[in-house]
C-alpha cells in the first residue's frame, strides 16, 4: 500500500524545476497528498526572477502580484483539487535547508529538479540534489531537464534494476507496490556488470562461455525466486543484460519508454562503481525519465502493513 500524505517539491524557479513541480502534483493528485513547494532564497537570485512555477506546465499563469506575494507563503489556488503550499526560506546552503525543512515536516517524498541555475548539472548533481538523495530520510524523486522527463503522465512502464542487494530488493518493493497502485508494467533489470566478480553469484566457473550462459541463468532464477515473496505478484517481466550498470541501465529507459526507474542508492559490492557517486549517479544524471531512489533506513511510504516507518 502506498501511504504518501506529504510531498516536497524545491523549487529555484527553472524549467527543471516547474517539470519536477509537475511530476509531484500528479502524484499529489494520485495518493492525496499536500504538497510543499520551497524555495530556498541564497541571496543569488533576483526579485523579478522569483516566481513559483505553475502547477500546470502549459495550463497556469501566475500573476505579477501573486508571484511577489509567494515571500509572503502566499499564491493561486491549483488547478488541481489539491493542498499546496508555497514556502520561502532565507539560506546559504539549499541542501541543507531542504533536509531540515523534510525533516522537520515529516515529509515522505522529495521530488527534485536535477538541473540548477548554473547550468552545471554534475555540479548541481554534487551540491545540491545528489546531497539531498544521500542525506534525506524519505525516498527522493529526482526530474531531469529533459522534453521526456517533463511530460507529465502517470506511471504506466516502471523499470527497477537489481543487483540482488538489500538495497535493490527494496527498490524492488517500491516498484511492486507503484505498479499496482499505477496498474503499470513493471519491468525488472539485472545487469552483469563487468569486470565479473564470480563470487557474488556463488557460481564456480572455468570459461568465459560458460560464465554468460551461467550468471544469465542464475540471475533470471533469482528473480523468479525474489518475486515468489510478493502475495499476489502482478505480471512482470525480467531482463538480463551485461555490460556497464549504469549505460545498460539507461538504454534499457529509452529503449522500453520506461516512465520511471526505481533503484536503491547502494549496490551489492563496496567497489566505487557501486556507490552513488557513479551507478546511481549516473542514472540519476542522465536518466531519460524520473528516478526514484530508496535507502534502507529511511521514512517509507510503502509497506507490507500499510504503515509507514
């Protein structure tokens, strides 16, 4: 069951931002949330640039004097049957601020643009919106700045790479959960990363033939195995791929016009590959699509009980 009754949106009033505001109000409208639109005033930004991005991409035009009073947590009512509020905060570290702001309001998603006024997005992606994702303790929606990401339709193809890890397998039941409450095709990915590490797979191997074939079967057996846990598992398909994680990953998104990837932001293995500063990362930076990520410690708001932790 999903259980989302507060989303945050940050806002620095760009394109990224009024996709990534879009994204949240649909699923604001979907599972009856409020949703928080904040932005965080660096003292970077001029007055006249300040406007909270409609709720509507194409449909809602703020006014000159509405978009003025957004300092004073004033605004338009939505176009949508929804309860929003708009929020400014005076900060010299927007990170920081979004993490206490989520915090302080018990917040249980955060859905954020990953492209910022500078135009840099690694650089974005490293101070702002990648901290977010590590240090948040709700699950993280990350937009793009991209015509694919900022459409704006439920989630009907929902990709969720495994590595078979605690991490994956709960971005595994994020992604079950999702795709019933979407009635959406859920799409699960295992890619065999190279250079292989036989020992995560228990197999003993003698030949680079034999390997393929082997960890391919293997890996489509754990998948079978993993889903035989969920009670009344909707129809899904399983993929193994082998190549690099996170391009594997990526084309897979374009290539099956997935509307969202769901992922965890740690992997099997210690190695720097695995961690968020390269998979996850990457996906989240390039990703045709909406990325959400999960943690295993953190607020969630979907569980086997209904409850959120």
């Amino acid at each position: 069951m999903v259980q989302i009754k507060d989303i945050l949106v940050p806002t620095d009033f760009s394109q990224t931002s009024s996709a990534a505001v879009g994204h949240a109000s649909m699923l604001a409208e979907k599972f009856d949330a409020s949703l928080t639109m904040l932005h965080i005033d660096t003292g970077s930004t001029s007055r006249r640039e300040e406007a909270f991005p409609p709720l509507e991409p194409e449909g809602e035009a703020l006014s000159v004097a509405a978009e003025q009073e957004a300092h004073e947590l004033a605004g338009l009512e939505p176009l949508y049957d929804l309860r929003v509020k708009r929020v400014v905060r005076k900060s010299e570290h927007p990170a920081a601020e979004i993490l206490s702001f989520a915090q302080a309001g018990a917040c249980d998603l955060i859905v954020v643009g990953t492209h910022g006024r500078t135009g840099l997005s690694h650089l974005i992606m490293g101070s702002v919106a990648e901290t977010v994702i590590r240090q948040a303790n709700c699950p993280v929606i990350t937009v793009r700045a991209s015509a694919t990401a900022a459409q704006v339709l439920p989630y009907l193809n929902l990709l969720v790479p495994i590595d078979f890890s605690p991490h994956s397998e709960k971005a595994l039941y994020y992604a079950w959960t999702l795709a019933q409450a979407f009635n959406a095709n859920l799409q699960i990915l295992h890619v065999v990363d190279l250079p292989i590490h036989p020992e995560h797979y228990a197999l003993s191997l003698n030949s680079t033939e034999s390997l393929g074939h082997e960890l391919t079967q293997h890996s489509y057996e754990q998948i079978t195995h993993l889903m035989e846990e969920f009670e009344g598992a909707r129809p899904y398909e399983s993929f193994v791929e082998s190549g690099r994680a996170y391009s594997e990953i990526l084309e897979f998104a374009v290539t099956h016009d997935t509307d969202l990837i769901v992922m965890g932001t740690h992997g099997l293995s210690r190695l720097p590959q695995f961690l968020l500063g390269s998979t996850t990362a990457k996906v989240v930076r390039h990703a045709p699509c909406p990325v959400l990520t999960v943690k295993l410690l953190e607020r969630d708001f979907v569980g086997k009980t209904g409850s959120v932790s």
